[in-house]
C-alpha cells in the first residue's frame, strides 16, 4: 500500500491530475481496490482531493456465458430438428438435447417460424424445420456485450429477462493535489515532547486537531455471576484436593457414550423422548467413527452379561446407539476419560468436572431443562465403599457440611449406590445435597480397565447450593432470561466455610 501511496503522489507531482483512478492502476499493474484503498488514505490527510465518478455496465451471467459457448436454446432446437430430415418427436428433442434447454428453446424458435408441430404419415406428433439457415441472434448479442459494445435498450432487456445478463456498477476517482499535497504522508503529531521543545521541530509540526466534545471511553463494569463465583470456589476445593479437571465443551453426545458406555440399557426410561433433547439434524453419529472392539464389548456386555453379570438379554440397537442428544450428565465425559485412561495404560487418577447438562424436565421454580452439574471421579486399585464414604465427607467438609447421611438408591452403572444428605446450618434441616456410587464392572471391564481396579464417584448440582448460599428462592432468578442484571451486579462475594481437613 505504500509503494502506490507513493507513486499516486509522485504522479500528481508531475502530472497534476490523474484522469481516471482505473486507468492509473491498470497501467501501473495494481488492483483497483488497492489504489482506492490508499486514495481513501491519502484524502483523510488532505493530501489529494479526488471526484467520485459513478460507470455501469452489463456483464454475462452463467446462463449468458453458456449461450456464449454453445448457441442460444432455440437456435440448438432448430438445429437438432434440421438434423432430422423426416421430423422428430418431442421426446426425442428432449433425450438429444435435454428438457431444460427444449422447455426454453421451443416456444421462440416456433413463434421464430423456424420449427412447427406437424403430424406425419403414421399420425404421430412431429417437430419439422421450416427455415433452412438462421442467424442466433441472441448469441450475437451477447458476444457484443462480452467485448464491451453496447446493445439497444430493448435488446438488454430482453437479455436481462432472460437472465443472460445481468448490470454492474463500479466507482473510479479524478484526482488531483489537495490542500497539504506532499510527497511523504506524515501522520499528525498527536502531544507535544520534550524533543520537539529541544530541537524546534515543534515550529512546523502538524498537530491532531482536539475533539474537545468527543465523550470519554466508558467506564469497563464486569460483573461475576454467582454461579460462577460458587463454581470457582468449587474448582478450588477440587484442584486443592489434586484432582484434574476434565474438559467438557462437548454438549452434544453421542448416546453410545452418554447411555450405553455407562450400561444403561437401551430401553431406559431416560432414553425417551420426554426426558432427553435427541437431536434432528444431525440425528446420529456413526458408531463407525468409535473404536470397534469396545463397541463389540459393550454391545455383548448388554446383551449376554459377563464379568459376573447375566446383561439385559435384550438386543442391542446401533441405531439406538448413534443417536445424537444433548447430553444428561457430565457422566458422559467421565466415560471417555476412563476408556482414555485405560488405553494410555492405567494409573491412579481423579477427575473432576463442572458444566451444563441437559434435561427435557417441566420448568418450575426448582427445575430448569439445562442446569450445571458437579462431579467428581476416583479410581484407583482396591477402592471399596468406605473410601467413597470417607471421601465424601472430606469434600462436604471443604463446603462446610460436616453432618453427613446416606440412603441406599439405585443407579444403571453404579452398585452400590447412595443418596448424599446434609445438614445445612443455614436451613437449620437435612437436605438431599447428591448422588454417589461405585462403577459397575459391566462398565469399567469392557474399557480395559484392570479387574482389581475400582471407581467412585458423586455428583451434585451447582444451582441447588447457590441458590441457598446467596438466599435465591426461585431458579428462574437466579439462570436464565429472567436473571436481573442489577442481581449480578450486586451479589455479594462467595465465601464457603472451607474446613482445613489435611
């Protein structure tokens, strides 16, 4: 841009004025658009002036560039039906040239004169030649237009509804020196330095003009959700506890890895439309795309059981499997991280996500359809329903829930299983706070993980503990359309009771 910056000014310098913007860029090798680009440039520094001058003109379609190439559609017709000395039928016509070209061509090459509909000897409908040589017309005009000659009105629009051609508006640009023509572009010098006071180049320094009405840039406000002040405070109980977090920018899941990975059977009632957004387009991911030998064993671990389990004894769908939804729980992204780890080869590790799922629940003042879970997963060698038990209560400690119980439930990929219950001294009463289990081996075994080899895990949600943290009676105040921005603003920091348990 400044090598023509440059020589428009030289130009001007020698020339005084440049008649047309397009010729100058066409003689000197520049795109157009370029050259306009620095007229634009040099004009906000006064440097040129240039007058706008406004062209037009019409250009070939792709239908007009193909009449071009191969002749107008009734010229073609006429020249098939000449061919045939006897006549031809329609469909033939139709197969030599195809319907679209004989659907266009026909009526003007018959009201032309040049072919008609006539029945022969054997009474049969046939299209014969009426006119031994015609001039395609149409093809030479558009030759006219493509040279850049000019046509009469009455032709272009005929063309133009044809929709052979079709108009083109461009700009080009007199130019000419403006008021502070120079042959270098110095930009303004916006302050006044203790160099320019030293040497005086201040006496012939060009300065910014001040826009003393011009408003100030306002004031940067960001607010923290509080969902996202109490998950933070989360990530920070779970990192203390040296877990890793796993990534979850995966909304949509396959149901492979959101049910069956997990063990759940096919004909699960969460499966159904009424509970889970199964998606439409696309509706399935193939299980192709998914390592084959775990699919064989999950699909054999459904239907006829193993690692001490008789299955569902019921067959196995893949079209079930591939179905595409948004998925339930963060459950799935466990799945993959525990197949993951038993490829890489296994090692003692915990993880931990925080993110959105998805649910097709009835909207009321405590259930939304998308709401954030929480959860947690260890696995290591020989973990037993007490390590769960003891980790539970050394995590609801952190939050400041040092009263713990728990209810036998029931789960499709965990046995034993058990509702998490705490006592919150802020609603002086037990509420249920989770859920929590031990992984089946029906599971874990087809991932390759190792037999002695055992996970626990607990989930919860992030909304339930905010709303009762920050005193938020309604779930709709607090995710949502209908959150009040001056809530945001005005929530007070987090702080959890975090008990030092190490």
């Amino acid at each position: 841009m400044a090598d023509i910056e440059k020589h428009l000014l030289q130009t001007l310098d020698r020339d005084a004025v440049i008649e047309d913007s397009e010729s100058f860029a066409s003689t000197s090798g520049y795109d157009h658009k370029a050259v306009v680009s620095s007229i634009k440039s040099l004009q906000s520094y006064e440097m040129i002036a240039a007058e706008e001058k406004s062209h037009s003109r019409f250009v070939l379609t792709a239908e007009g560039k193909d009449v071009c190439e191969n002749g107008s559609a009734e010229f073609r017709v006429h020249g098939e039906v000449k061919r045939h000395e006897g006549g031809i039928s329609m469909k033939q016509l139709q197969d030599a040239l195809g319907k679209d070209v004989v659907k266009i061509g026909f009526p003007p090459a018959k009201k032309l004169g040049w072919v008609s509909m006539e029945k022969s000897s054997t009474g049969e409908q046939m299209l014969m030649s009426k006119a031994a040589e015609v001039p395609d017309v149409t093809r030479e005009l558009l030759e006219q237009i493509y040279k850049g000659q000019e046509v009469s009105k009455a032709d272009a629009d005929a063309l133009k509804k044809r929709q052979q051609i079709t108009p083109e508006s461009w700009k080009t640009y007199k130019l000419s020196k403006g008021t502070k023509f120079a042959l270098e572009k110095k930009k303004p010098a916006t302050d006044l330095t203790h160099e320019m006071l030293k040497d005086g180049s201040w006496r012939t320094a060009d300065f910014k003009a001040y826009n003393f009405n011009a408003l100030g840039q306002p004031t940067a406000g960001g607010y923290l959700h509080p969902l996202l002040k109490v998950r933070a405070q989360m990530r920070k109980i779970f990192t203390n506890m040296g877990f890793e977090e796993m990534p979850t920018n995966n909304y949509v899941e396959s149901s492979f890895w959101n049910f069956d990975a997990l063990f759940q059977p096919q004909q699960h009632p969460a499966r159904d439309a009424h509970d889970t957004f199964f998606l439409t387009r696309p509706a399935a991911s193939p299980l192709s795309r998914q390592p084959q030998d775990y699919v064989q064993r999950v699909r054999q671990t459904h239907e006829r059981g193993g690692y001490g389990s008789t299955g569902y004894g019921s067959h196995w769908k893949v079209s079930e499997a591939e179905k595409n939804l948004l998925r339930t729980h963060t459950t799935a992204v466990s799945s993959r991280m525990l197949y993951r780890l038993a490829q890489q080869g296994f090692k003692p590790s915990k993880y931990f996500s925080i993110d959105r799922v998805f649910r097709n629940e009835a909207i009321d003042r405590t259930h939304l359809a998308e709401f954030h879970q929480i959860e947690g997963v260890v696995c290591d060698k020989g973990l037993t329903l007490g390590d769960l038990i003891g980790i539970l209560h050394l995590f609801f400690q952190r939050l400041g829930m040092k009263k713990l119980r728990f209810k036998p439930a029931f789960n499709p990929y965990t046995e034993p299983s058990m509702e998490i219950f705490a006592y919150s001294e802020q609603l002086h009463k037990w509420i249920e706070v989770g859920n929590s289990g031990m992984f089946r081996p029906e599971m874990l075994r087809p991932m390759g993980l190792p037999e002695d080899v055992n996970v626990i895990a607990w989930g919860l949600g992030l909304e339930r503990p905010t709303m009762i943290l920050y005193n938020i009676d309604n779930i709709r105040d607090l995710f949502g359309h209908k959150v009040s921005l001056s809530v945001v603003k005005k929530n007070p920091i987090c702080r959890l009771n975090m008990q030092n348990t190490d």
